[in-house]
C-alpha cells in the first residue's frame, strides 16, 4: 500500500470516529420541552406583530411551490428521458429534521418543514434548470453574474465562433455525468 493510500485510509478512520463522538454530542443534549397550552400562547406574545402580519402571505406561497414541484417533475421525467439528461433525485435536495428539535416551538417546527422545502425545492429546481441550460444553450453570459450554478464554468465564452462544434461534446459528458474532460483551456480561454 502506498503512503498516499495509507493517508487516505487513516483520513478515512478518522473521519468516522469524527462522525462517532459528534453524534454522542447530539444524543447526551437534552432536546425534549413540553409545551404547556400556556407557554403555547405566551410564544405569541415574543413574536413581532409585523411577522405575524406577513406570516399568511409566507405561508401562502406553498400553494404556488406544490404546483412548482409537480411541474418538476413532469418536466424532467419527460425532457430529461427524450434528451438522455441524468434525472435529479428530489431526495437530495429537500431535507427534513430540524422539526425533530423537540425543544422548538411547534410554531417554530412548522417554520423549519416550510423552509425545508421552500429552499430545498429551489435547490432542486435550480439542478433542472443548470441541466437544462447546460444541454440547450451553454454560452456564458457577456456580463459577469452574481450568480453561477455548478455547470457555468463548463459554458463556452461569449461569442465562441466553435460553438456548433463544442456543443455535443458538451451534452454528451452531461448525459453521462462526465466533466473531467471539460476543461476552459480546450475552448481557447486562458486562465
């Protein structure tokens, strides 16, 4: 076995013992509250009476993001099989645990399932389109954007006259999950 390997494994050893005595850490905390019907209303008296007031339109958003999250899917189970994309696996996106934090308000606990799936959903929906953009249009953009999802940096330059000709190869490493032979020096950009 090499150096290099035994490194790797003893990182490895180390990794899971790590994991071990965060856990214990987790388990000694004691988490668990009952919330008596009085402490229930006196929560409501500590929360700010604008958060109160916005509340139904936060809340309300769930409708338009259930509706989001069914069009997901039937858009990648349809495109991404046509075009042969990788489909996204939704469980890698949306998360649920926090609410299990038995010390939380329940009000508080039914903040932590929305925002789960608000913000894991955007995830998701994110993933789709970064997929989605990589296969039809990879052209980066003139302007530098505040923003760029994990696929950007495998876009070709603004106004890269071998576009046609680099495409396939792009959708090809796409389809099979495959970067490493996408590299910015094989479309002429200079680091």
């Amino acid at each position: 076995m090499s150096k290099i390997n035994e490194i790797l494994q003893e990182m490895d050893e180390l990794k899971k013992k790590l994991r071990i005595e965060l856990d214990k850490k987790i388990e000694n905390k004691v988490f668990h509250k009952k919330w008596t019907f009085k402490e229930f209303i006196e929560y409501f008296k500590t929360i700010p009476l604008g958060t109160l007031l916005t509340s139904p339109i936060i809340y309300a958003m769930v409708i338009p993001v259930i509706i989001l999250d069914l069009f997901l899917w039937i858009y990648q189970n349809i495109n991404f099989r046509v075009y042969k994309i990788p489909l996204v696996k939704r469980n890698n996106y949306i998360f649920y645990d926090r609410q299990n934090l038995e010390y939380l308000h329940p009000i508080d606990k039914l903040g932590c399932v929305y925002c789960s799936y608000f913000n894991g959903l955007m995830a998701y929906s994110s993933e789709i389109a970064s997929r989605t953009e990589l296969y039809f249009c990879p052209i980066k953009h003139k302007k530098r954007l505040d923003y760029e999802h994990q696929y950007y940096k495998y876009f070709l330059p603004y106004g890269y006259d071998k576009y046609y000709e680099e495409l396939e190869n792009l959708r090809n490493n796409l389809r099979n999950y495959n970067f490493t032979d996408v590299k910015p020096e094989n479309y002429g950009i200079k680091k």
